[in-house]
C-alpha cells in the first residue's frame, strides 16, 4: 500500500480507465464517478444492453483498442468504488458533491484525478439552433450508441479528425451523406507535413477515410465557409461559400458541425486549478506540468480535459498521472514507465501541434458573424447583443456575461463560451486571452431544486453555495 | 412506429430487433425500442423536443452527450428529464408543446 489517502477519479474514458487500473495495480480502491452508464467515455462509448452490433463495426479500426479498454474496466469492478449515471456537480475544499441514481452525495478525497474529457468545438452559424442541426460528436452518438442517422439527408461541415471519420461511418452504415464540407484548405496541411507524418498510423486512417469517400461518390468540397443553415421551422439547407468565393446551397434535412474538441475544465477550475491561455488551441486549459499534476495540490489531469491530444495519448496520460500520484506519495515504482510514457506523449503532441495548423479553427468565423446571430443558445443572447456592451469596463468576458446573460443558462456557456469570446475581442481589438473566461460555476450541470434542497439539508453550511 | 416516420428527423439504420416500449407524446403513443434514449424515440417520431422559452421556434437536440442542456424535456406529471441521457421506460409520458 502506498501512502496516498481517498482517490476519486471523475471520468471513465480511457485516462479514467487506466488511472483506474494503476491505482488498483497498487492495492488502493479509488472512487470512480461516471455520468454515462457504461465505462469507454464518448470516443469508445458501449451500446445500450440489447444492441448486438459487432465492435468492428461501431469503432472501426479502434474496435481492438475499444474492447481492451471495456475488458481492463470491467476487470477492475471488484476492486474499484464505482458511481456510474452520476455527475459531479461541484468540488469544494476537497469534497466532491454528486448526484445519481440514489440521490445526493459527498465524496471526501485526498488526490483527485481528473478525466473529464472533452465535447465538440463547435462555433455558432446563423440558424445553428434549428431542429436538424447537431454536433459531429452528436452525429456519430446517435449512430455509434442509438443506430440512428440523425437525418434522411446528412451534410457534415467543419474540420477536424471526426469530420471525415463520422461521414465515412454514417455512408458505411448505409446513411445519406450529402456532402462533406470542410473548412480547411489543403495549403494549410502542407507546411506542417513532417509534423503530421509523427501521427503515422492515425494519419493514414484520416487519409484512408477521405479515400473512401472520394470513391464512393461523396461530394467532398475543402475551403468552405459556412453562411448559414436555413429552414423554417426545421433545417432544409445549408447556404455556404466555396473555396473560389462563391455562394452555394445544398439540400439537406441535417447538419452535424464542429471543428475538433474542447476540453470540459470546469471541475478543475473548481478544485482550485490555475487556468493558463493557449495560443494554438486558443483556448483557456487547466496548467499541468509533463507528468499530470496541476497546480492545485492533490489534483492530477490526464485525457483531454487537460488539452485535447486524442484517445491514444488519454490512455498514456490516464496511466502517467497516476503514477505520478502514487510517485507524489512515497511509492517507489514507476520511474522508468513514466519516461517512457512522456516520450510517447511528446510524439503525439508533435501530431497534435501540426493537426492544429493543418485543420485550424476558423477564429475569423465567429468574429463575422452578423448581429442576429444567436450566440448563446440556451439564453438567445446574439452576436449584436455582445457587441452592443463593448463600451462598458472592464473589457471581461464575464462582464459581458452580467450585461447580456451569455453564458448564464443550462450549458453554462459550454457551446457559446468560445465563440462569444472570440466576438468580444475583435470588436473590442484586443488580444482573445484579453478577455478572459466564462468561469465554472456550481452547479455545473442543472440540478433540479429538489434535489439542490436535498444537497442543502444534507449539508446546511453548503446551501449557500447551491 | 418503431421504425422510421417520413415526419422523424432520425432515422433507423439498424438495431431493430429490441423489444417495443410504449410511451406517450402529447398525448398520442409513441413505439420506441427498449434501450432507446427518449431523444432518439421522440426524434424518430418527430422533429422537436420542446419550444424554445425565448421565442425561436422548436428545439430538437444538439450535442447528445449531456453538455449542451438543449433536449431537457418535461413529463406530464411535472418536472423534466434531459432526453439524450435517459431511456425510454415504458409509461413515460412527455409534453413537447408549450
């Protein structure tokens, strides 16, 4: 036994996984809390009982990665605390609180392991709100866990990995695609190539895929610029420009858009967690040094919830982090694995930097946008709504959250946090990192008030903070 | 309809040997499959989730992964679930009109 107290690892993708299996390797029982009913995460998420799709079939060339993955969980059930359908919904002096199926609960823990992964980057277009209208990650759920398509007629847009692997497996599985539109030209890829060659095997796969599109008749269109999705009522098309200028539409009953992943950080911003801005990612991200940990004591970061890296580099971070917590508390093992693991890492981190630059995020998009665009989905709050505040100190994303209620609504800023942020600072023409973050705020995912009353006499000192 | 509706914005493409569940839709019965979410029965049926609180039109969904917050759906009895992290049971009964 190590010298490390009560472990809970939020999250059970693949860093949850295998941090899970380190720490269990070592004698401890950690805590491990889920918001899905079944371990994998989003990337190797399991179907619901019942559904008899092979795993060749739902993970393509990961499906050997996604059952090792379910097989170490499922071995490690006896020997973990694990919470599955429950979320945490706030972390405070070293107390996380949950809610699940039996209700409210505090989990008291000495080291925390955050694997909170990520969700679509997704920039608002003009009528993005529309029935039809879904993420990419959304997309490939609805096929990957439900057997659905989310439409008779499909467009994908975007950039990103996902974008060609969800259109391949949507027309494999018998979907209509009716084309796939990126946003990234092909001189972008270039430049970064022996960057993109340290990818390897993950590069020729997102090749592979493009090639089999192109086969199969796939209309495939690179230098998009989205203008808007239309439809009254429900989506009917999507108006866009071509890589020539030119304006475009295209029939369609949904869209699945994104461009990439965005870490979801709010827990370790909860915990005490120093935010720092990065500049590729464009992005405020959780600090963590090479080995996991982050600034706050006893808090270990690993998957993409600590800057988004992929599947692969989640397990590698997963396993680092706890070692590094076991390390951090007097166990002597470990040493050469984690070398070994940071010299992995910083390869696929070489990948990430040139995937980056060769499908970039168009940060012009959002800052274009017109004035009746809806930014803030869940509070119709527009682009001139944002706009209209710039005069107002000081120049905060959170001061435009007070004036206009961005950000205030059920997502908690989520889908609009990025974007609004990008909007604010080319109106106001300062730097993005200017303006600041949404900040997390408890309760991070609606609790109903029921439930927030249970939490409060549970606990009457934490009422206030519900 | 289990199956596909000409007026659903989903569509089945496989997975269609399950169990049938019924449940009700502003009032009308709804046949999903057991192990269905409640988004994906009401989106196979349908093409809305609820009306948007401030104004434009329905709402259907977006992220299903229980981050964006947008398919929260009310129940007849009162209170709501969020639709793409639930599944169906067989007696649930939902509201998608204001």
């Amino acid at each position: 036994m190590s010298g490390a107290g009560a472990i809970l690892i939020i999250g059970a993708g693949p860093a949850g996984t295998r941090a899970a299996e380190v720490l269990t390797g070592h004698g401890l029982r950690p805590v491990v809390v889920d918001e899905a009913p079944a371990s994998g995460g989003q990337i190797y998420r399991r179907q619901p009982p019942g559904f008899k799709r092979s795993a060749k079939l739902r993970y393509g060339f990961e499906a050997r990665k996604a059952e090792a993955l379910h097989a170490c969980f499922d071995s490690l059930r006896e020997r973990i605390d694990y919470r599955p359908d429950t979320s945490v919904w706030s972390i405070e002096n070293k107390v996380a609180f949950t809610v699940g199926p039996g209700g409210v609960d505090r989990i008291p823990f000495e080291s925390l392991l955050l694997c909170t992964g990520g969700v679509d980057r997704v920039l608002p277009i003009p009528g993005w709100t529309l029935p039809g209208v879904y993420t990419l990650g959304g997309a490939q759920i609805a096929l990957k866990a439900q057997g659905c398509a989310i439409g008779k007629r499909v467009v994908f847009l975007g950039s990103g990995p996902l974008l060609y692997l969800v259109a391949y497996q949507y027309a494999h599985a018998g979907g209509t695609v009716a084309a796939v539109l990126d946003t990234a030209r092909l001189r972008d890829a270039l430049p970064v190539m022996p960057g993109l060659l340290a990818g390897g095997l993950t590069l020729a796969k997102g090749l592979w895929y493009q090639n089999w599109l192109r086969f199969n008749g796939i209309v495939m269109r690179r230098g998009v610029r989205p203008i808007a999705a239309e439809g009254g009522g429900r989506l009917t098309g999507l108006r866009y420009k071509n890589a020539w200028g030119r304006e475009r539409h295209i029939a369609c009953d949904a869209l699945g858009f994104g461009w990439g992943v965005k870490p979801e950080c709010q827990l370790a911003e909860l915990a005490d967690c120093e935010m720092a801005f990065d500049a590729l990612a464009r992005q405020w991200l959780p600090e963590c040094d090479a080995d996991g940990r982050a600034s706050a004591e006893g808090v270990y970061l690993a998957g993409d919830g600590a800057g988004v890296m992929g599947a692969d580099a989640a397990e590698y971070r997963g396993e680092l982090a706890a070692l590094t917590l076991l390390a951090d508390s007097g166990e002597s093992t470990g040493a050469a694995r984690r070398t070994y693991l940071k010299t992995r890492l910083r390869r696929l981190m070489r990948f990430r930097i040139a995937l980056e630059r060769a499908l970039p995020y168009p940060k012009g998009l959002a800052a274009a946008l017109p004035d009746d665009t809806i930014i803030c989905r869940c509070e119709a709050v527009t682009a001139g709504d944002i706009r209209q505040g710039q005069t107002l100190q000081p120049q905060e994303i959170n001061r435009a959250k007070a004036y206009t209620r961005l950000g205030m609504g059920r997502c908690q800023g989520r889908m609009c946090g990025i974007a609004a942020a990008e909007i604010l600072a080319h109106q106001k023409g300062v730097p993005l990192a200017e303006v600041g973050r949404l900040r997390g705020q408890a309760p991070i995912k609606p609790l109903h008030i029921g439930i927030a009353g249970e939490a409060a006499e549970d606990d009457p000192d934490r009422a206030t903070s519900i | 309809m289990s199956g596909n509706s000409e007026r659903g914005q989903f569509v089945r493409i496989s997975e269609t040997e399950r169990p049938e569940i019924i449940i009700h839709v502003d009032g009308e019965p709804v046949t999903a499959l057991a192990g269905d979410t409640v988004l994906t029965a009401l989106l196979l049926a349908g093409a809305r989730l609820r009306d948007f609180e401030f104004g434009d039109g329905a709402r259907a969904g977006f992220c299903l992964m229980g981050a964006c917050q947008d398919c929260w759906v009310r129940l007849e009895e009162g209170g709501s679930l969020r639709a793409c992290t639930t599944y169906v049971r067989a007696g649930l009964r939902l509201r998608t009109d204001s």
